[in-house]
C-alpha cells in the first residue's frame, strides 16, 4: 500500500485555538477523515500525542504491522500528529501505536476521535463516513418551544439494551427496530423527551455504557452511526426530544482507552489524589489543561450538531465539583484558597455550558448533582455554573423514604414530603425516579411500596400524581411506569408480559394520562421553576396525612387545586379552604377504575360554600378516596 504523505487539515488558527482550550469543533480536524489528495482518495489521520517520538497507524490495511504507517508530528509543538494514507477506505480498521520519548513505553490505542468502533469485545477503530439525509426540519426549526424551561418537559429513562428485546434470537433490538417500537411507545405514553443512558462506545456492559473509550461513536451494539441517527430522526419526527446522557467526569484504564495513552498522563490528571476515581476505579480528565478541555467541549457539541441532541443530561456532576469528593482526610489536596472546590473542574463547566448555548440556544443541559452546590442552574453572568435543570435529589430521597413507610406512621412524616419546597424554586429542578433507584438492592419503584398488591398500586399511583403536581420537570425510568416489580437487570429485558395483569395496566395508563394532564394544564408548566406557580392551601393536617396546594399558570383560570390523601382510610365530607368562591370541576382522579383504583369517588361539579377554612372565606366538603390524588379547576 502506498506511503503516507504529509497533509493536514489543521491552519494555524485552529492550532492556536486548540492550545488555548478554545476549539470546539476539534472532530472536524483529529480522527480519520475520508478526503481526496491529489486525486487519490484515502483517509487523514489526527491524533494528539505530545510525548510521542513515533506514531503509526495500525490496521487490516496494513497486516497491523507499525512500520508502514508512520504519521508526521507538526512543527508547532502542538503535540498533533498526522498524515494522509491513499486507499484507505470506509470501514478499515485500524489502532494508533504510540512510542513514547521518555520511557520507551508502546502503546496501542483506539482513536478518541473515531466515529465508529468495532462491536465489543473488539477494540479497534474504524473509519467511517455517512451522508444521512436529516428529515427532521420542522422540529429543529421549532424545538425552542419544545425544550423552553415553561413547557412541558416528562422525560422516558431508557437503557437501549434491557427496554426490550428480541427473545427468540436472544439480542438487542437494532437502532432501527428501535425507531420502530421505541418511538411509538414513547409517543403513546404522551412523554415529551426520551434520555439514553450513555451510547457512546463502551467495552463492558456491566458499566451501563458510563466507561466511555468511544467518545465521538454511538456504539456498534445496535447497528451503525446512520442508524442512529435515524433513530433520533423518528422521535423528532414524531415530536419528541431526545437527550444523551454525557460523561465528563471519569473514564475507564482499559489498555486501547484514552488511560496512558501516549506513555504519559495526557488525558488524565497526573496526581492521583485528581486524577483516580475510588469508587470507580477509573481515571479523572485533566480539567487545568486547556487541551482536554477543548476535547471535552467538542464532544459536547459533536451530538448536538452532529446526531441533532435536544439536549445533555450530565452524568456525576458532584464528583467533578468537590476534590474531597469519596476522598478521606489526606486523599485530597485543598486549591490555591485553602476550599474543597475543584476550581479547574468549575471552570470546564462553565465553559463547557457557555460554549453549548451559544451554539444550540434551543437545547438544555441537565446536571445530575447531588450537593448543595448554589446556582447549578443559574447563568454563569449571575455566578451560576450555567445548566438548564438540575435534579432533585433531595426530593427523590425524602419522596420515597416517606412512601415506603407504613401510612400509619406518615403522620409524623409528613414534614419529609413539605420540606423540598422550601428549596423547590433555588434550582430549576427536574424530579427524578431513575435507574439508581431499581439497582442494588433498593427493590422496584413499587415494590418499595408498603401493603398488599391492592396498597403498593395505590401508593405507586399517588407517588407518581404527586410527582407530576409538584413544581420542576419528570424524569421516569423505564418499566417504572407499569410497574415492573423486579429490580432492573441490564441484561435482560423490562416484564412487558406484566401488562396482561389489570394492577400493571392501570399504572401504564395512569403514567400515559398524567403525561397528558402536565402537557395540557399550563397550571403544572409555565411557571414550574416560580415559586408563583405554587401555593400551599394547607401542609399541616399531619394527623389525617393530607395534603392541598394550588399550581398557578400565567391565567389565572387555569390555576388547579390538588388534593392528596396518603392513607389508605377515605376522608369523609373532608373541608378544603378554597383560593375564592366557584364551581369546580374535576380533571384528575388517581383513584379511577381505569387506573385499577376503587372507581367509588367519583366527583362531579362542587360549589364552593361561603365557610371560612384554612383561613379562606370559602371552602367545599368532599369525599376523599384512599390513597389518591384529586385534581381540580374552577369552572
């Protein structure tokens, strides 16, 4: 095959901008690029590896043999090595092997630019080319709407590789029968948004796809990066957002990864104490240097210009924003002011953020971050680290402690349920019920319910009422929304034979009805992140365990009153204190035969009565059924 020739693709702008940690397009330049060079066509090859004194590209082309291949370092000291190599084709496969200057140590490494990776076990990159056609015109013309923070936003949790699968041959469903069945599903559960847990290549399935070595490759399990992204083409299609999990915050030491990968600590911080996760046993990226940055911050902005993300959901945010973080006293070094605050990791947040909405102002960024951290949603002008959303761990914690309590014992709880909203409108908040809460032991989201099976649907229908009444964005994990009653196994498939039983089917149709009940009432979206889109009515009848409260929209005539009875015992003729006087009229009741509840408290038109309560001039009497949610609008 023939030599490589000199050729490059980077001008010296683009060098400058990747020194200074500014370039966030860096996979239109590193990688392999299908290109024509003097009339021959071939691939370029990028890499950077600064402590090599030899790189050569390994691969099928070249019986994998280091010689043939050399790559040419750039004369700058940018640590950029590259070169073009005539017939070179689409699907080659292929290693870099570094040599390094120092230690004389070799390593051979998959291409942190690759736009495809060999199906694991395999490690090898592969070059790669699409001309996909998008189809999705419309909804990127109009998603702003879709993703704003005053619309509806109930996101579907999926892990692509156990919602279902293919049982007579034992597999994964492809991207494209996913496009199929996937999409209509999500579409008939009236969900705004699905979220993926991570599809960017990863070697081991155990991981859930959260060890990276692919950065810039959906991976090959489900068939090809043009079938992804008619995957993601379909749900716009058929107006529903997609959102990617992203890792920034630690990758895994296998040999082909970015670990070590030039004989020297490139991707990784060089001190342990920063750059070794514990719990993990993975490696932590170099926030200081301006390189990893500019890696990092054009991934991000890979999927959302390359594969049309609606928006990032980004994975372990507290681990990356604290140096003690899982560390013990001596494991950790304080920064220049004496703090626990990783200042080079803050600013790779705020930078990366900045860089996201300036490019895609119509997506979100979703930090999953689990401290008291101020601002993470707040606009890094006002100091903020620059997020969309944050989620509501605390919620979540507190919200299913108090379920799975025997309703006997909620009295004394009920602060549990009450405290979250005294914070609820610090953050931009979405409420999640996620994989971490089906997984090592915690038991399925129903199966944390207390009392028969009657009790434990009961309780998961009023769990997810009230999630959906509470002010911020949902998040649901896949199989919670019939139900599942096991805890969830990445390697299997969700128990879609469940829904044949009544109790599972009333969930499913419950989940699908509150999704359309948060899209159709603007009371419970237009100002989910205000504290005006929230008013307690009363929070303080512990002993009876009932709660009401009032979610405002910017008409006040859409404004409705939730009323919630978290024990099993109906509340007769039970008195609610009303913002005014009217007709109400119901628009939700958890307690519905449909839904597989009692069908016994069925409410028609209430007038409000001229009787002070709660310290209102009117009120209404009302029969409250067990374990339910009542929702209302005036007339």
């Amino acid at each position: 095959m023939a030599k490589t020739k000199v050729h490059s693709l980077f001008t010296e702008f683009d060098i400058d901008l990747f020194k200074a940690g500014k370039h966030y397009r860096l996979y239109e330049k590193f990688g392999s690029h299908i290109i024509t060079v003097d009339n021959e066509v071939g691939t370029y090859f990028a890499v950077w590896a600064p402590s090599a004194k030899m790189v050569s590209v390994i691969g099928d082309f070249n019986y994998w043999l280091g010689d043939e291949h050399q790559l040419n370092v750039r004369w700058d000291g940018s640590g950029i090595w590259e070169g073009f190599i005539p017939g070179v084709k689409k699907g080659a496969t292929y290693k870099y092997r570094i040599e390094n200057s120092d230690n004389n140590t070799r390593t051979e490494k998959a291409d942190p630019f690759a736009r495809r990776c060999e199906h694991p076990p395999k490690t090898a990159s592969q070059v790669w080319d699409d001309n996909y056609q998008w189809k999705d015109k419309n909804w990127m013309q109009n998603r702003k709407k879709n993703n704003a923070l005053d619309a509806p936003f109930s996101v579907y949790e999926v892990h692509l590789g156990s919602w279902k699968k293919q049982v007579e041959e034992n597999r994964f469903l492809s991207y494209i029968e996913l496009a199929d069945e996937l999409v209509a599903y999500v579409k008939e559960m009236n969900f705004t948004h699905v979220e993926f847990m991570p599809i960017m290549e990863y070697p081991y399935d155990p991981s859930w796809g959260y060890q990276l070595t692919g950065y810039f490759a959906p991976t090959s399990r489900f068939g090809y990066p043009d079938e992804f992204k008619q995957l993601v083409d379909t749900f716009h299609e058929n107006g529903i957002g997609v959102l990617l999990d992203w890792v920034p915050s630690h990758f895994p030491s296998d040999d082909h990864g970015l670990g070590f990968f030039d004989g020297s600590h490139l991707y990784e911080h060089p001190d342990r104490r920063k750059g070794y996760h514990q719990d993990w046993k993975s490696l932590i990226f170099n926030y200081g240097r301006n390189e990893i940055k500019a890696f990092l911050i054009s991934n991000a902005i890979f999927w959302l210009d390359q594969y049309h993300a609606d928006g990032l959901r980004v994975d372990a945010v507290a681990s990356m924003l604290f140096l003690d973080y899982s560390r013990e006293e001596g494991q950790w070094e304080p920064n220049i002011y004496g703090g626990r605050e990783y200042l080079e990791a803050i600013d790779f947040i705020k930078d990366m953020n900045a860089a996201v909405y300036e490019a895609f102002p119509d997506v979100q960024t979703i930090a999953e971050e689990s401290t008291s951290f101020p601002k993470v949603s707040r606009p890094i002008y006002d100091g903020g680290l620059g997020f969309g959303m944050k989620w509501m761990m605390g919620w979540m914690h507190d919200t299913l402690g108090y379920f799975q309590k025997e309703p006997i014992y909620r009295k004394h709880h009920q602060n549990e349920l009450t405290f979250g909203l005294n914070y609820a409108f610090s953050e931009n908040f979405m409420l999640p019920l996620s994989h971490d809460e089906v997984v090592y032991g915690k038991k399925s989201i129903v199966d944390k319910m207390p009392g028969d099976e009657w009790q434990k649907f009961a309780n998961l229908r009023l769990l997810y009422s009230f999630m959906y009444t509470h002010p911020g964005t949902k998040l649901l994990f896949q199989g919670g929304e019939f139900g599942q009653t096991s805890e969830w196994n990445f390697e299997g498939s969700l128990d879609w034979h469940l829904l044949n039983y009544e109790v599972h089917k009333g969930a499913q149709t419950l989940v699908k009805d509150l999704n359309k009940l948060y899209k159709t009432e603007p009371a419970l979206f237009e100002k989910q992140f205000s504290h005006e889109g929230f008013e307690w009515i009363d929070h303080s009848d512990h002993q009876n365990s009932v709660m009401t409260y009032v979610r405002k929209g910017n008409s006040e005539e859409d404004n409705l009153l939730v009323i919630l009875n978290f024990t099993p015992i109906p509340r007769n003729d039970y008195r609610i204190g009303l913002p005014k006087k009217g007709t109400l009229i119901e628009v939700f009741n958890s307690d519905a035969k449909k839904y597989n509840g009692t069908g016994d408290f069925e409410t028609s038109n209430l007038t409000s009565d001229a009787k002070e309560w709660n310290g209102r001039e009117n009120s209404i009497a009302i029969n409250l059924p067990p374990l339910a949610m009542l929702a209302f609008k005036y007339k």
